[in-house]
C-alpha cells in the first residue's frame, strides 16, 4: 500500500529535500483562491453601475451605445486573454525552478506584447470599429455614440491588455491580494468617475469612456507598483535574457494553443446562441438568461483554477511529483466543493435569480423548463474547468487545444443529431455533453503530464 502524500511530503520536509514552504495545504489553496473569487464579484457591480448611470439621462441611446461599446472593445481585448494564462504557467514554473532571471523576464515579455497589442488596436481602430459595426449593426444614433465613447476607451488599450500580463505574474507567484486590490480600486475609480462625469458634469457617454479610460491607466500604474520588485534588479531589462529566441519562442507557442483553445470555446458559445436564435425569441432570451448561471459559476470557481494553475505550475517547475499531484488534488477538491454548492443554490434559488434578469412572463417560464440544465452544468463541467488550470500551470497547451477541438468535434456532432430531435432541449445536452468530454479527454492526458514531471 503507498503511502499517503502528506505524510510523504512531511517525510521529504525531513530528508530536507523539499522546502516546507512548497507544502501544499488547504490553507494556502484558499489564500490563493478566495481574493480571486471577492475580485471577481465587483465585476458585475460595475456593469450595473455603467447600465444605472447612463440610464439617468434618460433615453434608450445612450444605454445601448455603452453595451455595445464595452462589448466590442472586450471582445477585441479578449483575443489577448491567452497572455494572463500564458504568464502564469510559465512564472510559475520560473519561481519553482528558482529562476529569479527568468521570472523577471517573463513580466517584461508579457509586457512588450501587452502594450504592443494594445497601440496595434489604437493604430487599427477605424478597420476594427468598422468590421464590428459590420457584424453588429445598430441604429445611427446608438453607432455615433458608441464611436464617441469607444474613440475615448480604446486609448487605454495597452493599459487593459498589459493588465492581463501583470494580472498573470502576480498570480504564478500566490499574489492573488493584489489582484484584489487593482480590481477593487479600477472598479471603485471607474464608478466614482462615472457617477461625477455623467451625473454632476453632464459629460454623458463620453463621459462614461473617460472614466473607464482613466480607471484602466490606473489600474495599470498599480500592477506596475505590484510588481515592483522585478524591477529591483537588472534581469528585467537584460536584453540577452529578455530575448532569449527559444524562449520567446516556447512563449508564442504556449500563448497560440491557448488561443486557439479560447477561440473554439468562444465558437461553441457563439453557436450556441445562434442556433438558439432559431428556435424563436423566447427561447433565445431564456437560454441567454440561463447563460448568466454559468457565468457566476465560472466567476466562483476561477479562484481554485488560479490556484492549480500557480501550484500546479510551480510543482511542476520544481520536479515535485508528489506537491504537483497533490496541488491538483486540493484545489480539485475545493472546486468540487464549490461547484456542488452552484448547483444547490441554483436548485434552490434558481427561480428567483430567472425573475431578476428576466421581467417578460414567457421567458420566465421558459427558462424554467431548462433550469435543471443549469444545475448540472456545474457538476458535468468541473472536471473540465478545474483541469484547465491544472494543464495551464503545467504549460500543456497543445494537450488543451487538442482536446478543445476533441469537444468542439464532440458538440458540433451532438448538436446535429440532437437540435433537430429535441429542439432547445438538444441544444442544452450538446453543450454539457461538450463539458464532459472536455473533462474525460484532459483527464485521460493527465498521466502523461505528471510523467513530463521526471
């Protein structure tokens, strides 16, 4: 019989062949976790807070230009998504591998293609705005005033895209607090300047764009102060370390299976709602409505994937086997734990958090009828989720784009035969049925990623 993994790592402690600051603990799981999941929570704060103080003027323009705005200038700054998960598997696995060099390195890379990426999009911006209006057409009115407020917004590009990468340093490193912080003080900025730009200064939609503007600079000047210590020593600006051509390379490739993994996600998302939109109105706003539970899901559950992916990655930089499984299994555990909760709450609760989003009887009823989907949803796809933390620490990209194109191919299939067959109610099992192989396939490589461990 083998012996228990804590009792080993207590034995390693001993033989002095594993720091006991490695030691991976309940404690130190949620320490990581649970300033992400308090983050998290402010994000919808400030959505509202947005929506409220546009309201107030008074006419139905200017709401629908800031969603619009703040949805398209998003999705441009999500492609980039890929830095933060990137960063964080990488640092990482630099901090266990004790490479002080290398992690200083790294934040100065994730910080060239932060701040390049976000002049591209300001040197674009005419091209983007253009395709996106293509896309998503609006009336005049609403289009003017988006453009207003997204011509202001976009000047803060390489701040919000940086962020990601400064986001993922802090994160490799267990820093999740002062993550809490700068998403605390840019929301809390962004809202205290919205409520005196719109509603003392009249400055109306171009004044919501200047307080996001000034909110995300913020932001960014305070995740440099967060970082500060990278740039005590010289590492940071070695240009023989810093452009190190294998590096960058293993760094590209990391960061392109990422995005292409996010890419089929967001296209399994994407089709979701289009096929939904063939099944008529009502259906469309109850599945968009039942699209909500996922995200707070999601928002409860990315603290204990940040915390695989920071364990996980820095086992995995050291050689520990044995920290790296237990790491998976810890965070797994609390993962669990919470998507167990999700799913009670929405049993419980699900009907009353339907007639908050949703006033229209009919999609309320509607949404009804595939509620018991959103109280599955957490248990089917926690494996998936959890195990893309553990893979992003490890740096097992292209096991995760590979098997994001297994579950693509799975939910593509699913939906062909089941949509025709049951309507909605197709649409909703190929979506899960895609969370469960996405899990069964990651979860199947996971053996050989504990044997990349040596």
């Amino acid at each position: 019989m083998t012996e228990p993994l804590a009792d080993a790592e207590l034995r390693a402690v001993a033989r002095g062949t594993v720091d006991p600051k490695e030691i991976v603990t309940h404690k130190r799981v949620l320490n990581i976790a649970l300033p992400i999941v308090l983050s998290n929570a402010t994000i919808p704060i400030l959505g509202a807070v947005d929506t409220g103080v546009v309201g107030q003027i008074g006419l139905a323009a200017p709401i629908g230009a800031v969603g619009i705005g703040a949805i398209i200038l998003s999705s441009l700054y999500w492609i980039f998504g890929f830095l933060r998960m990137g960063t964080v598997g990488l640092t990482a696995q630099a901090a266990g591998e004790d490479n002080d060099a290398e992690v200083a390195a790294l934040l100065s890379r994730a910080l060239m293609i932060g701040f390049g990426a976000g002049a591209a999009i300001i040197v674009l911006q005419a091209l983007l705005f253009w395709a996106a209006f293509v896309v998503s057409p609006a009336s005049d009115e609403v289009e003017d005033l988006a453009r207003q407020y997204m011509a202001i917004r976009v000047w803060s590009a390489p701040a919000a895209i940086a962020l990601y990468g400064m986001t993922g340093w802090l994160i490799a490193q267990e820093r999740t607090r002062a993550v809490l912080v700068i998403q605390v003080w840019m929301n809390g900025l962004n809202i205290v300047l919205n409520l005196w730009f719109v509603l003392s200064l009249d400055w109306g939609v171009q004044g919501v764009g200047i307080a996001t503007f000034l909110a995300e600079w913020s932001g960014a000047a305070l995740g440099l102060w967060f970082c500060r210590e990278a740039f005590a020593g010289t590492a940071w600006r070695d240009r023989i370390q810093v452009f190190d051509r294998a590096r960058w390379i293993h760094m590209m490739v990391v960061n392109t299976d990422i995005l292409i993994r996010s890419l089929l996600l967001q296209a399994i998302f994407v089709s979701f709602l289009f096929m939904g939109a063939g099944l008529g109105d009502v259906r469309l706003a109850a599945n968009q409505v039942l699209l909500q539970f996922l995200m707070i899901t999601a928002y409860a559950l990315d603290g204990f994937a940040y915390a695989a992916e920071a364990l996980v990655g820095r086992a995995f930089g050291a050689r520990q086997r044995g920290i790296l499984r237990r790491s998976a299994l810890l965070t797994s555990g609390w993962g669990l734990l919470s998507c167990a909760g999700m799913a009670v709450a929405f049993a419980l609760a699900g009907g009353c958090i339907i007639d908050v989003m949703a006033k229209a009887p009919g999609v309320r009823a509607e949404a009804r009828v595939y509620l018991p989907y959103m109280i599955a949803a957490p248990l089917v796809g926690c494996a998936a989720w959890m195990l893309d933390g553990i893979f992003i620490g490890a740096t097992r990209s292209r096991d995760m784009r590979n098997m994001m194109a297994v579950s693509f191919a799975v939910y593509v299939a699913c939906a062909l035969v089941l949509v025709p067959w049951l309507g909605n109610h197709g649409l909703w099992l190929s979506l899960l049925i895609s969370f469960v192989a996405r899990g069964l396939s990651l979860g199947a490589r996971y053996p050989a990623l504990e044997r990349a461990v040596g």
